[in-house]
C-alpha cells in the first residue's frame, strides 16, 4: 500500500510536534524534499508551519504564497537579527499552535547558530515535548558532504534525530545513480553520523519535475490527474513518473523510526 491508496489520519490525532530543519548547501534539493514532506504530512491530515528563511531564492514560498491559508512564514529581511527574532517567533507559533513546524533557512543557517548558541533550541524543544529533526541534503560531491560534518560536529542544533539525504537528481549527466554516493559511503565520517543516530534516505531523481511545477501542482494532486494552470492534467505518462517517485519515497519512509520521526 502506497500513501496514495490510505486514508489521512484524523487531524486530532495524539502524535509528537517536531521541528524539522533544512541543512546544506544550496542546490542539493533541500527545497524539493521540504516541499514533500510538507504535502505528505497535510495529506495525512496534520497540520506543519512553513518556515521558508531564504528571502534570496524563496522557494518554498513560491509553491506556499505567505498570506494564503497554510503559505510560508518569511522573515522581514535577511540580516540576522531578523532572521533570529523570526525563528523565535515561529517557534513560539509552534508551542503555542500544537503544530509541527519545518524550516528551510537557507543562508540563515548562521542565523540559527547564533539563535542556538543563546538560547539551546533542542533543550527548549525538550522541555515543551518537541521532537528535533536534522535533515541533512547532499549530492554526490564530497565538497557538500563535508558541508553536513562541520554541521553535525558543531552540535548548534544538536538532535537525537537526524536523516542524511542523498539526492540523486545531483548525479552528473552521464551517470547512473548506482555508485555515485560510494565516495561518500566510503568516507570514515559516514560512521560517525550513524552510531549518532542518522539514518540514510535516497531521494531518487524526479524526471518530471519541471512539468509539475510549471502546471503549479503538488505531487499527489499530480498523480492523482488534477488540472495544472493550464485547466489540462499531466499525461499519463507523467503522473505514472511522478507516482513511482512518491512509491519508492514512501517505501522508505513509512516504517521503523521514520513514522515517528516525521511531523
């Protein structure tokens, strides 16, 4: 059974808030996988706050216009402070709303450092029954996997729970998905992040993307043959694309700790 085929979950339902941030580089898919998590978590019926702390390239908040029911939370500009009074609002939000809440900050990641640094977000989140999540993206360059170690090993937002991420749609043209992340596998530090508590997910390449994107659905309104902007769904081709990427997404994603973990 595919999260396309069950029912949503009742909107009530006892289950854990989380705070879930973005970590990485630009450019490794971090947007895209918020984007998915966001669709699958309302999809089954929870309510998930959107933090899109990137006013430079404001991706999410694109697909979530702020101002719309559900859009994305920006911050006023991107110099730090506001960046910093923003988090601490939309945490607040958080508490407050019994809502899960994701964060894709962008360059603000210095933002969130120093917000840590004077106030320890993952003890906060302790004491008010949130559960931190640390979703690291990375291609198959080492240059941006050794972005996510100095991350990890700076302990800022330290968690429990973490998932490293490896986008395959990053893998050169040319190249097969198999083998491409070896380099990284091989690297002594992928131990290290696992006896932490990370897991690993693959994020296969989207071929479709741009279809979606440009018609202005989400994934399963895709798949599910709902009309684009231009009052016409995808073809069928492509929503059997855009199905079997969200298959083989919640093939790892439905089981063990990742349905506890996820907002």
């Amino acid at each position: 059974m595919t999260l396309l085929d069950m029912e949503t979950t009742s909107p009530g339902e006892d289950r854990q808030l989380v705070l879930a941030v973005r970590h990485g580089r630009g450019r490794t898919g971090g947007s895209t996988f918020a984007d998915y998590l966001i669709q699958r978590t309302r999809r089954e019926g929870r309510e998930i706050i959107v933090g899109d702390g990137d006013r430079r390239n404001a991706t999410l908040a694109g697909f979530y216009p702020p101002g719309t029911e559900g859009g994305a939370h920006q911050p006023p500009s991107d110099q730090t402070p506001d960046v910093k009074d923003w988090i601490g609002h939309l945490v607040g939000k958080m508490v407050e709303e019994r809502r899960s809440l994701i964060f894709d900050l962008g360059g603000g990641d210095q933002a969130l450092a120093e917000f840590c640094r004077e106030l320890s977000l993952s003890e906060f989140c302790a004491s008010v029954g949130v559960a931190p999540l640390s979703i690291y993206m990375t291609g198959p360059e080492v240059e941006d996997f050794e972005h996510i170690v100095t991350i990890h090993r700076s302990k800022v937002f330290e968690t429990e729970r973490s998932m490293l991420v490896f986008n395959e749609s990053l893998v050169r043209a040319g190249k097969t998905p198999q083998g491409a992340f070896d380099a990284i596998m091989e690297r002594p530090e992928i131990l290290e992040l696992i006896e932490t508590g990370t897991e690993i997910v693959v994020m296969p390449r989207i071929i479709h993307i741009a279809e979606v994107r440009k018609a202005g659905l989400g994934f399963y309104e895709a798949v599910e043959g709902k009309p684009g902007r231009d009052g016409k769904p995808l073809d069928p081709l492509k929503r059997f694309s855009i199905k079997t990427w969200l298959d083989r997404m919640e093939g790892q994603l439905s089981s063990g700790k990742f349905r506890e973990w996820l907002p």
